[in-house]
C-alpha cells in the first residue's frame, strides 16, 4: 500500500474499478445445457469482449456475502440485547450491505477485464445466474443478462449423456429412459424461462435471449445480433467456413449428443407446450 491512512485501504477496489471504467458488464445464464458455454466462448472470442465461465456470482459469492453479513447483525443485535447500558453498536444497513457485495463483484469482474486489456464488454456465465435476475440488476444497474434457451428435449438428451458419462448407469437407474427425463424436465425449464421473462419485465432489465437452435442454422446472424445487444460491433464475416471454425472451436454445438439423437417425447414435452 502505497498511500498513507485509510485511503490506502481501498488501492485494490479503485483499481479495479479504473479497470472497469467505460466497459460494459453482462451475466449469462440459463437452465444447464443450453448452450451457456457455448455463448460464453462466442463472446470471449470477440476482440473487444472478456467472458469466463463459472463465476457463480449470484448464488456463490452474492449470496455468501449477504449471508455473512446477516450473521454479523445478529451478533451485533444479540451483544448489544447483553449490555443494556451501553450505547448500542450499529449493525450494517441494507445499503451498506449491498455495497459491499457489489464492490466484491466489481473485483471479480476487473479479474475477468485482465484477460483482455481492450475489453469493452466483461461479462461472467454461470448457468444459474439468471435465477438472481432482479437483485443483479439492482446490484449492477446497467447490466446485460444474456438467457441461453434450448429445446427442452434436447436439454434431456444433453443431460442424459453427460450424466451416463460421469456415471454409467445412472441416468437409467434414475429416469428410465431419455424420454421420461424430458417430460420430467419440462415443467421446471418452462417455469425457469417464465421467471427469467417475468424478472426482466419487473425490473426493465435489458435481457437478449439467444436460442441454440437458431445459434446452430443462422450463427452469424445470431451471433451479429447477440454482439450488438453487448454494444459491440460484430466482427464475424458471413462466411461459412469461418463460422464453423467458431462453432468448432466451442466444442459444443457440433460435439452435442443432443444435436444429432432423435428423442420422442410425450406432447407435454414439445416445445409448443412451453414458453415461445
């Protein structure tokens, strides 16, 4: 620490937020296996963009914070219940409380910003990210949350091999078949896509919704569009050739068992039942 008193306290946090003056801060989320790494590694490739996968910002390091701060209270409530006469101590308000977690969010994502020196977009993926959707946004006014949504049946089969590839066994063991596991799973993706859409309406978040399938038949398109909801400029050519070598690269899209194995499910698996 360079500076003298309490100023010299704060050197790292005011670095990192000089790293992050002028860009632009984003979440991707979306239910598991849908695509989030793939968007995540799309968006990391931008010239003008850092991303990085599994920050759990939400539900790990937010969500831990606040947990531990709401600790602190009760102690210090409890303590100054002990002692009657003296002057009882403060507890830390909701708006200290909440300036905290951001000013540790604002750290983890000068971390990410050190992967590209020109990044004009930071942003963090972790599929469970959308979940917190209302308090991001107010942690982090300004943001972008970027929903990855995929073909619940495809999600299925997705889940299924990644399951038997853990485990072997063990998805057959628990769902039976494929198809069972999709109509099992189709009332939670639907109330997750809800909720995600309903958040977004509440809050006026501004929220892109990326849908794998289209990402697979019309990537440059989808992806031009993706960078433009992230305020950058869209660097892809049209042609095929280079698109495929992104989606190459990804190790997602072409290398998905869900991309090329028929499923037939019952209709309250079809997308027609759930969210459009």
């Amino acid at each position: 620490m360079s500076r003298a008193g309490a100023g010299a306290c704060f050197e790292r946090l005011d670095a990192a937020r000089e790293t992050l003056s002028g860009a632009r801060l984003a979440f991707v989320g979306g239910q598991g296996k849908s695509g989030t790494t793939w968007v995540e590694r799309l968006i990391d490739a931008h010239p003008d963009a850092a991303c990085l996968g599994e920050g759990h910002f939400a539900a790990g390091l937010g969500r831990g914070l606040y947990a531990a701060l709401e600790d602190y209270n009760r102690l210090v409530a409890a303590n100054n219940a002990s002692f009657p006469e003296l002057e009882d101590f403060p507890g830390m308000d909701a708006d200290a409380m909440a300036e905290l977690v951001r000013a540790a969010l604002v750290m983890q994502f000068a971390r990410i910003a050190q992967r590209n020196a020109r990044a004009r977009l930071v942003a963090v993926r972790t599929p469970s990210e959308l979940d917190w959707l209302r308090q991001l946004a107010m942690l982090v006014p300004g943001a972008v949350f970027v929903h990855a949504v995929r073909d619940p049946r495809d999600v299925a089969v997705s889940l299924w091999f990644h399951g038997e590839r853990l485990s072997p066994g063990s998805m057959t063991r628990e769902h039976g078949t494929p198809a069972r596991l999709a109509t099992r799973l189709v009332p939670g993706w639907a109330r997750h896509v809800l909720n995600v859409r309903q958040a977004a309406a509440e809050c006026g978040a501004h929220v892109h919704e990326v849908r794998y399938e289209r990402l697979i038949r019309e990537g440059p398109a989808e992806a031009a569009a993706l960078f433009e909801a992230l305020g950058l400029d869209a660097p892809l050519p049209a042609s095929r050739r280079r698109w495929r070598r992104v989606v190459s690269r990804s190790s997602v899209a072409e290398g998905s068992p869900g991309n090329r194995t028929p499923l037939r499910t019952s209709a309250a698996a079809r997308p027609g039942n759930g969210p459009r």
